[in-house]
C-alpha cells in the first residue's frame, strides 16, 4: 500500500469521523517531503480554530497511524469545487 493510500485510510477511518461531530472533514491534497497536505471541509473550512484542528486532531491521528509522516499542514487553497460554483454563479447557471 502506497504512502498516500495510508494517509487517505487514516483521514477516512480515524480523522473524519471525530470532525463529523462538528459536521467537517478532512480531504487529502498531497504528500511531499514527509509532509502531508489536507484541506479542511463543511463547517471545519470556515473554522476560525481550522489551524488548532489540524495541530491538534489532524496531526496527532496522522502521525499516530504514519510515523514516517513528519509533519501536517493546512491546505488553505480554494478547491475547485468552489471555483466552479463561483463560475456558475457568474454565469447566472442553474444552481441545484
């Protein structure tokens, strides 16, 4: 199993279900140099402690499962899910 498989498998299996409970999740975006990448989602997004949760909740599951895993960062990049609504908004689309 790769690096990026396990680090995928903890987010699903052990990190996201402690941020259901504050109706949030945590996406992988990418793993570079001991470093793993995620973006924060739903309600956890827009969290003013978002940088404490990933410190705190985040991190220690990570590295807990993955020790090779040196650190975790906050992927704070707009995703393209939301780029692409904002398009459509935009663009006076039909938002269903």
């Amino acid at each position: 199993m790769s690096v990026e498989t396990e680090i995928k498998k903890i987010l699903e299996d052990r990190v996201n279900p402690l941020l259901a409970k504050h109706y949030g999740a945590a996406e992988f975006t990418g793993y570079e140099d001991g470093v793993v990448y995620v973006r924060l989602t739903g309600a956890c997004s827009t969290c003013p402690a978002a940088q404490f949760t990933i410190e705190d909740v985040v991190r220690a599951e990570v590295k807990a499962a993955l020790p090779a895993v040196d650190d975790v960062a906050l992927d704070t990049s707009v995703s393209s899910d939301i780029i692409d609504f904002a398009k459509r908004i935009l663009n006076k689309e039909e938002i269903l």
